[in-house]
C-alpha cells in the first residue's frame, strides 16, 4: 500500500446522498483514502449531486468550474486531483457530463457505488475517463463497506428502501434513483446493531418511499415499515428512531397505530402533500386529494396528539390558477406544520410536466413568497409553544460558542445549550427558555 490519499466529498441533496458519501468514504478508506477538510490538496474529490431542482445541477457545473484552478496547482506541483461526479445529476447526465467539463474523471450513479473503488484505480491509471450509470442486479450494499468503526455521532441514517415507482409527474428520482427497492429486514437489524455498537442512539431510517417499505424478513414474510420499527426499537440501546420521506398513500394502520405505541418512534412526520387542489395534485399524479390527506393527518393526530407535521410544497405546478393556489394556502391552515419546505415548481427534463404550458416565473415566486410566509408564521408558532416546556434532548455536538452544545428535541428541532461536552450521546431533559425560527435554547432541568 501507497501513502495514504487525501479525499474530499461534497455532498448535495438529500439524506440518502449523506449515507451515501458516508459509504462511498469507507470503501474508499480500503483503499488508502483518508478524509481532507477541504478540495484543495486532495487526490480525489467526489461531488455527490442532486438534480431534484434546476440549481441543484448548476451548483455542481459551478463548483468544477471552482476546482479546476485547484485540479491544474496540483497537477503543476506533481500530484494528480481525480475528479468524481456522483449522485442523481451523474444519473441523469451521464456522459453530457464529461463533454461540458472535460476535466471531470469519472461519472457514477447511485446504483455502481460499489464500482467506485475499482473505477477510481483506473482513472488514475490513465485508462481515461469512467462511466457507470448502471442499474446492476447486485445489491450494491452487499459490496459497500459500512462507516469506519471510529465514527462516534450519536445520530445516524441508515437506507433501508430506495428508489420509487410513483413518477409524480414533476419528479425526476424514478429516473435517477431506479424502481423501489427494499433491503432485507435482517441486514437492515444488523446495520442497526453494529450502529448501536457504535454509539449511536439515534437511528432515521431512510427511502425516497420509506413507508413503502416492505423487505424480506427473516420469517420468510415480508416485513412492513410498522414491524420494521417495531423489531428496531427491540435493539438495547438504540433510544430513538425517526423515518423519512413518506408518501401519504403509504400511510397504513398499522403505521399510524406504531406511531401511538411504540415510545421509541420519535413524534415527528414529515409527509409531504406538494399542493392543496384536488385538480393540481390529480395533474401532479400524486394519486389522492387534499381532503383525504387532510383526514390521514386527522387520525395520525388521534394516534399520537403532540406529533410534529412537517411537510413540501410546489408552486406554479403547470396549470395552477390563483384559485388552485388559495386551495394550497387553506390547506396549511387547516394542517397546522411544524415545519416545511417550499419550492418553485422546477422544469425537470424528461418529465412529464416539464412539456407543459408554465405559469410565469414571477407568478410562481409570488405564491412562494405568500405560502413561505404563512409557512414561517405557522413554523414560529410551534416554536414558541415550547417555551416553559422541559424536552428530553439528544446532544450531539458542540455549538457556536465555547461551553456550548446542541442537541435534537423530539420533535427535531436544534436544542442549544450550556453543558458538559460528556454528556454526547446522552438523552437529557432541557428547559426551554428561548425560540427562534429555527432553533431553540434552553438549560438542563434540575
Ligand atoms: N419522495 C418524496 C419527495 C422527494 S423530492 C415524496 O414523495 O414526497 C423532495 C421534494 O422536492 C418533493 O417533495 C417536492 O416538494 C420537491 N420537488 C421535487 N421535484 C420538484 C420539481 N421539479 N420542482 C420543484 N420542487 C420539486
Ligand atoms: Fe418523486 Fe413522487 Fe417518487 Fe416522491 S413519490 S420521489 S415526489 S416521484
Ligand atoms: Fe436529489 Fe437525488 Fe436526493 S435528486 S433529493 S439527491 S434522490
């Protein structure tokens, strides 16, 4: 074995593309790759992308532009920067990719992860550029190392489902991510052991469909998220267990039911609903209306009082009239959210919608503009609900100031406070004091 390499990933996009570098690192780790803080100096520098929206692609073209000055100092001073595109834009893009930036090495998509290790040898063996937009029939996590044992944050993601079969008209991750997939119960309650083993004691699992779940279990039947959860909260040690993204119409009873009686599952749901009008959610292909969303979050509520809703919106879905959009803004005040987030509908190409007519662009923004704002007002009122209250926190790090740590309350908020940095990994019972928007603060109760 050589000198060790110096590796720097950026990541974009979602949680799974964090599991994703995270794994990406360790088989990596195998072969001599350690950890750098920066691209520059490194010998490889994987971005792993996100082509949910229209600057989620640009972000990654700007940023090569950025390496390459650092790509041709390295080169000057002997060395040799290898550079990775990875995630849903190396997916989607493929090749295109390598002819509008040429000085990009090699293009992977989500599925050939486990190739990585192999293709990155042979980049920079000078077999010249690599592509592997595969969807292999192996299961790429098989081949795929977990994070390195020396890893110590109490809160991990684990992928236990991916890919979707739901092609809302909008969205380009049945292309990028592939059908839906589910990994076995098993290897998903050994992953979760050796995590717990670890340190961690905070588990979110993770699926673009994560409710549509349904792995081989050990039994021989075919596991549902609710028993999933229900066999993970089993696991001594592992305190909390979080779930995301979910489609409303995978929302069963007996998930619903879990939510109510399994203490471990942490009271907080996103479940994104895109739109309040039964005409734009039928055009979007989400397959429900907004009443029969409006009555699932009715019965989660009756399960579990104090849950959290959080949830996505679009606007200026082709076709969204001013009225469409009132349907939208009635529906947040009926819900209630904890938290959201709100986009402009972004053209993808290759989707159905984006061969649409489109509302103007600055019809779009104003809409945005106006749920935003509902949205801030609803999100400050949940936070500052919890004042006076006293929230079991999961500290994880240090904050901003010395003395300082951050933790996660139950409903997933940031949780700032003075305390023992010892106390990581520890569930303590904080006092809220303070809110903002995005965070609270508070002190350890007596
Ligand atoms: N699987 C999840 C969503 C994954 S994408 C679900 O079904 O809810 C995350 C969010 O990005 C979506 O909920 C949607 O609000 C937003 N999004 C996806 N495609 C978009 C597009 N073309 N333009 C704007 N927002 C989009
Ligand atoms: Fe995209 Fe719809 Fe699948 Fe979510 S359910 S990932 S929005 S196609
Ligand atoms: Fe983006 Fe791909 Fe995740 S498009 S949101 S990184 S699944």
């Amino acid at each position: 074995m050589g000198k060790a390499k110096k590796l720097f990933i950026k990541t974009y996009g979602c949680q799974m593309n964090v599991y994703d570098s995270e794994r990406m690192g360790s088989a990596l780790a195998a072969d001599g790759y350690v950890p750098a803080d920066s691209p520059k100096d490194a010998d490889l520098v994987i971005l792993n992308t996100c082509h949910i929206r229209e600057k989620a692609a640009e972000k990654v073209y700007s940023e090569l532009g950025r390496l390459k000055p650092l790509s041709e100092a390295k080169a000057a001073s002997g060395g040799q920067m290898t550079v990775a595109v990875a995630g849903c834009v190396a997916q989607a893009e493929g090749g295109e990719i390598l002819s509008r930036q040429p000085m990009v090495d090699l293009v992977v998509g989500p599925q050939a992860y486990h190739r990585l290790p192999g293709m990155v040898a042979r980049a920079r063996g000078g077999e010249g550029a690599q592509i592997d937009t595969e969807f292999p029939a192996e299961d790429k996590f098989d081949h795929l190392p977990e994070a390195p044992k020396a890893r110590r944050a109490p809160a991990a993601f684990l992928t236990v489902q991916e890919g979707c079969d739901k092609f809302c008209a909008f969205c380009v991750v049945p292309y990028t991510r592939g059908s839906e997939v589910s990994r076995p119960a098993e290897k998903v309650l050994a992953e979760a052991r050796g995590l717990v083993e670890r340190g961690v004691v905070e588990i979110t699992l993770l699926g673009q469909n994560v409710n549509a779940y349904h792995g081989a279990g050990p039994d021989g039947a075919d596991w549902s998220l609710a028993r999933l959860i229900r066999e993970l909260a089993k696991i001594e040690g592992l305190e909390r267990l979080r779930y995301t993204t979910s489609h409303p119409n995978d929302m069963t009873e007996d998930l619903i039911a879990t939510h109510g009686d399994e203490p471990k599952l942490m009271p907080y749901l996103h479940l994104p609903v895109q739109a309040g009008s039964d005409r734009v959610l039928k055009a979007m292909n989400r397959r429900h209306d907004a009443a029969s969303y409006i009555r699932l979050i009715e019965r989660i509520r009756a399960a579990r009082p104090d849950i959290a809703i959080s949830g996505d919106f679009i606007t200026g879905f082709p076709g969204e009239m001013d009225a469409d959009f009132e349907a939208t803004m009635a529906l947040v005040r009926e819900v209630r959210y904890a938290s959201a987030y709100s986009f402009k509908y972004s053209p993808r190409p290759g989707t159905p919608a984006a061969e649409a007519e489109q509302v103007p662009e600055g019809q779009k923004a104003e809409r945005l503009a106006r749920l935003q704002a509902l949205l801030t007002e609803q999100q400050t009122a949940f936070q500052q609900a919890c004042i006076g209250r006293t929230l079991p926190v999961l500290i994880e790090k240090p904050g901003r100031h010395p003395g300082q740590m951050v933790g996660r309350s139950p409903y997933l908020q940031a949780v700032h406070l003075d305390c023992d940095p010892g106390l990581t990994g520890r569930i303590v019972d904080v006092t809220i004091e303070k809110a903002s928007a995005n965070s609270l603060s508070g002190v350890l109760a007596a």
